[in-house]
C-alpha cells in the first residue's frame, strides 16, 4: 500500500444528521485516493475483530447516511 500522504483534499460529503461536528465526513485526494473522517474506534474488544490490521492504521466509525452518500456519489444516485 502506497503510505504517500496527499496533499490537498476535497471535501465530498458529511452526514446532515450528525449535528454540526464535521463528522463522519468523506473526502476526494489530490492522487486519487479517498479519506474517511469519523471517531476513533476505542472497543478493544471490536478493535480486536478487525482483519489484517497493521500498526500504523486505525478505523474510524462512520454512520449509515455517510456510507448511503459515498455509494450514492460512487454511482450517480441520491442518498
């Protein structure tokens, strides 16, 4: 996996239901990959059940309307 960090994003989408916070968001790169916003998973006991999960990653939460945007700009639809 390229670990190159890009250097401008795009701001794609943010749930509208989640309040003012600015997360979970969705973002473009400038190199064409995508960059998740959301809260940190902390569960030791869910964080224990990811698959392949080196050091140097993490995973964030993200709620279903952000998933429902980020398919529904991936295929032309609405959310």
């Amino acid at each position: 996996m390229d670990h190159k960090q890009p250097q401008q994003l795009e701001h794609i989408a943010t749930d509208p239901n989640t309040g003012k916070d600015g997360c979970p968001s969705y973002y473009a790169t400038d190199d064409g990959r995508y960059i998740v916003q959301g809260y940190k998973l902390t569960s030791d006991h869910a964080r224990g059940q990811l698959v392949n999960f080196p050091d140097g990653e993490d995973a964030v939460i993200i709620t279903k309307g952000l998933a429902d945007l980020i398919v529904a700009h991936h295929t032309g639809t609405t959310a």
